[in-house]
C-alpha cells in the first residue's frame, strides 16, 4: 500500500551500521568529486546516489532482509550536505534534525569530571541514572517507577532495533513516520502496517483510522501481536496529541491489545499552537502560523500506562545527538520484555559510554531542574519564532503546511503552489512525459536551483506521486540564538509569535533577530518559496543567483 522510498531508493545492502555511514560516505564523496567545477543540476542528479548507498557486488552473502535497505536519508542528505559545502556550494542544510542548540552545560561539566571512567557498567544502564531516570519518569507520568524499569541504550536507534528484534510482532506506523523505524522493521523481516494519515487529520492517527487498519488486517492474516509506534511532537510533521485524541486512540489499542512505543524524544522541545493567531486567521485555513512557547507535550502512557513503552533520550531536547544516550521507560507489566532486551542488549552493545551516563544525570536529575527549564524555555523560544516565520513563508508561497506543535519539523504540501506547475513542464520535458513527477524528483530540482537541501515524503512512508516534504528549520547557530533571546541578551523582550513581514515595529524587530542569527533559515526560505511561488522565469534567476 505504501512502497514509498522502497520503490523510489535504490538499495543499500550493508547490513553493519558502520560499513553502512562509510558507504554513504564514500558515496556523497563521490558525487563531491564528480560534480566538482560543474553546476547544481549535476549535484541534483547526484543527490539520489547518495541517498542509496553503495551496493554490494553480486555474489555476497548480505541476508534478503538486507537487500533492498538503504542508507538513513537523513544521514545521505547531511553527508551529502557537507561534501557539496565543502566543493564550495552554497547549501541551505533543512534535510537533517540535528540539535542546534550547545549541548546543556552542566552535562558538559559532568563529562568533563567523569572522563575518567572507564569500567563497563550493567547492560541495563547505570545505576545512579536509572534511578534518575526514573524519578523523572515518575513524576512526569504520575505512575510510580523504579530503575527496574529502566533499560539505558547507545541511542534511541539502537533501543528501537532491539525491541522491534526482541518483540515478535507487527508494526502499526503512522504515514508519514520518522524514516528509520520501517527499515528497522524491514531488516528483522517484520511486516509493517500502514496507518494512514492526511491534512485534514493534522497528519495524525486517528481512532478511527487505527480501527479500520486493524480490522482490515485481520480478515486477511492470523492474529499476531502488534505494535504501534506513536511520535510526538512529530518528526516529520512537528504535530502533538491532544489527551482527548490519546485517550480515544488508547480505548481501540486496549480493545485489541496493542502495545504502544511512545517516542517522546522531542516531548520537552514544545510550543503552544492553541491559542488565537495575531492575524486572527485559523490555521486550517492555510493562514499564518501562529505559535508560542508553553504547550504542554501529552503522553499516552497516561491512558494506556499497562501497555506503552515510553521512549526519551538527550538527543534533542538536550542537544547531545551525538553522545547517544536513550532510554526505554518500562510498564511493571512488561518486565518481560525488558528482561528479554536488556539479555539482548548484553550481547550487541555490552554497555553505554561510562563517561555518558554520568554525565546524563543532570539532564533528568530534580537538582537541575531549574537549569534546564530556564534552557528549554530558551531553546523553545528560538524555535517557536523561527518555525511561525517559516510556516508563514511558505503559506505565502502556496503550500499547505499544519502549525508545528514543536520538534525541528514542518511537513508541507505543495502541491498547489504556482512554481510546482513550473516544475512539472520541466519534468515533463526532461523525462520524455515518462511517469508522473514525484517529490524525489522535485526535491533535487529545488536543490538544483536554490541550494535547499530537504527530504522527500516518500522518505517517511508517502506515495512517490505526493508532493509533500519534511523541512528541518534548525540550520543556525544555536548558541548565539539562545544567547541573544536570553536573560540580558539583546533580544531579551523580543515576541517570539512571528507578526507576519512588514506588519509593525516588532515585525521589524522580529526580521532583524532572524537576519542577524538564523541568516541561512531565512536566505533558504526566501529561495524556496520564490521557488515554490514563482514562474519558470523565477527558477532561471535563482539559478543566475547566488544558489550556484
């Protein structure tokens, strides 16, 4: 139903993790080297490449499970990302999440002290964090945990490849999903159900939708236990649950005894998108975005707490992606299960960083408490205004994009935009009339003439023919963003609900913050949407423009 990236991405057939990021590797270095001294339409044509991976040659034992798997889209696109920037191209980098926030300093401290430590520690985590851990988990639940029902992993990745290998079960996705857990699915040979999604929903489950994929499931297979994974605030579309959607969603996974992943690895990055936009237009409308800092993030443990695994980590809200620390937060019921992986995780990974678990404690511990509030209310204000700034750009453009709930993300649509029409004839003419034009294709063609580099929906579990895309609005310093929305900084006072351009003296203010810290969201946003918004004539100026 969905063959989306399967049917647009060539495999990648290294199974090993590592070989896997050196294979895109070689490969964006490739297309680097090839593309040298020529234009963006080669970087365009090459973009796929590298999104592939490098395949094996015939004759090797790689497993079937493996055959057809490429390499992490998000990470070809920000390989590729860096090689093109390294050759001297000006690359606007919206195709990969990373925190661009410094890492929370008194986790930096921490592993500055423990730097030092070198034993392997339980398979299930450190002690001391998982009681912190768990203490955390306890009172953001209401539900009384213990470090027993803490499993600590290298990543959240590694945490989501071991339940899905440990658990004999169906998967149940949202479409669109964060690019890895299908492929996850995929090299353990699990079978992944589709759960659609559409605009109008908000690109969101609902219990409605839910009921009908299972029921249509299990009038063509034998009952087998299912799965579903639940992200919020969502990567790719930035969307949260509110408790009434969650607790209808909990009652038809109660009623078919579905087990429930919730990944609330963005659960602490959230902005209210609730309450009345300054323009007064609603945001189904396609008006502007109109966010602000404060929304709650909302968890289905709460209605379904026998049932659902909590995920967490200081990947993003901590800003430590690379330290790869995650954490599964455990049912009493599901003890098993958490036997099951931690047996699991003693064979594979033996044990977390040392240094890194010391230095994730203050990251969950009630004595930093204060520290990290005053750092995500911080980090929240920066992304609140530039997330309302670009929504409200590409509203102007054409496209149909829901109000972020939080997260690095905007998932639009752009079907009906102006330059979209502009794009197909091109398409039309280069491929012979061959096919429909897809988003892959439409990707690398914004690529080509504007330097942004972003994801394709089919990345996340789309149709090929759905000109949707993900947008990762987290290309700027920062640090120095922070800094200058922060106590005593020069921006201190600044509204961080975006007014729309030229509506007034804080407009203006507003412009001025984002011209002088976050310069290539707002250059790359105003080249995409001149795109997306223009004529053929258009395209050819931002190719004779500084998008070479």
């Amino acid at each position: 139903r969905r063959p989306g990236r399967a049917a647009n991405l060539a495999p990648a057939p290294k199974g090993s993790k590592m070989l896997a990021q050196r294979a895109v590797g070689a490969a964006a270095q490739a297309v680097a080297r090839e593309i040298s001294g020529s234009g963006w339409r080669a970087a365009a044509t090459c973009c796929q490449r590298a999104f592939s991976g490098v395949h094996a040659p015939s004759g090797h034992p790689v497993h079937a499970h493996l055959a057809n798997v490429p390499v992490s889209p998000t990470l070809a696109i920000s390989e590729l990302s860096r090689q093109l920037q390294n050759d001297g191209k000006l690359v606007h980098r919206f195709g990969l999440g990373q925190s661009p926030f410094p890492v929370f300093a008194p986790m930096v401290e921490e592993l500055r002290r423990h730097a030092p430590a070198k034993d392997y520690y339980s398979s299930a985590g450190y002690g001391p964090l998982r009681e912190t851990i768990a203490a955390h988990m306890t009172a953001r639940t209401g539900r009384d945990h213990s470090a027993e029902d803490i499993l600590v992993g290298p990543g959240s990745k590694e945490l989501l490849f071991l339940l899905q290998m440990c658990l004999d079960a169906d998967l149940l996705l949202p479409s669109p999903s964060w690019v890895s857990y299908q492929p996850q699915a995929q090299m353990l040979g699990r079978r992944t159900l589709w759960v659609d999604t559409t605009f109008e929903s908000g690109w969101k489950v609902t219990a409605a939708g839910l009921e009908r994929t299972l029921d249509h499931h299990s009038r063509f297979a034998s009952p087998q236990p299912r799965l579903l994974v639940l992200n919020a605030p969502s990567n790719p579309t930035g969307v949260t649950y509110s408790e009434d959607e969650l607790r209808d969603i909990a009652d038809v996974c109660r009623r078919h005894g579905v087990m429930v992943l919730s990944d609330e690895i963005y659960g602490r990055l959230t902005f209210d998108a609730d309450s009345p936009p300054a323009s007064g237009v609603a945001p189904d409308s396609g008006g502007p975005a109109f966010a602000r800092p404060g929304h709650t993030h909302a968890s289905i443990s709460r209605f379904l707490p026998d049932q659902t695994i909590i995920l967490d980590g200081i990947s993003k809200w901590a800003g430590a992606g690379g330290w790869r620390l995650g954490a599964f937060c455990f049912p009493k019921s599901m003890g098993w299960l958490r036997q099951v992986m931690t047996a699991a995780a003693s064979e594979t990974f033996s044990a977390v960083s040392a240094p890194v678990q010391h230095a994730a404690i203050p990251a969950f511990a009630e004595e930093s408490e204060d520290a990290m509030a005053a750092y995500l209310a911080s980090a929240n204000r920066v992304l609140h205004l530039v997330a309302s700034f670009h929504t409200d750009s590409l509203r102007s453009a054409g496209a149909r994009v829901r109000s972020p709930h939080g997260g690095f993300y905007v998932f639009p649509d752009v079907t009906g935009c102006p330059g979209v029409q502009a794009a197909r004839e091109r398409f039309a003419s280069e491929s012979g009339g061959q096919g429909p034009m897809t988003s892959g294709w439409l990707a690398q063609d914004i690529l080509h003439h504007t330097g942004v580099a972003m994801l394709p929906g089919t990345a996340f579990g789309r149709a090929r023919g759905e000109l949707t895309f993900r947008i990762a609005y987290v290309d700027f310093d920062g640090a120095e963003a922070m800094a200058a929305l922060g106590r005593g900084g020069s921006h201190e006072a600044l509204d961080t609900r975006w007014q729309g351009a030229g509506s007034g003296p804080e407009a203006e203010r507003q412009a001025a913050y984002l011209a002088e810290f976050c310069p290539s969201i707002v250059q790359g946003t105003e080249k995409l949407c001149k795109f997306l918004g223009g004529t053929a004539q258009d395209h050819e100026d931002l190719l004779g423009g500084s998008a070479r």
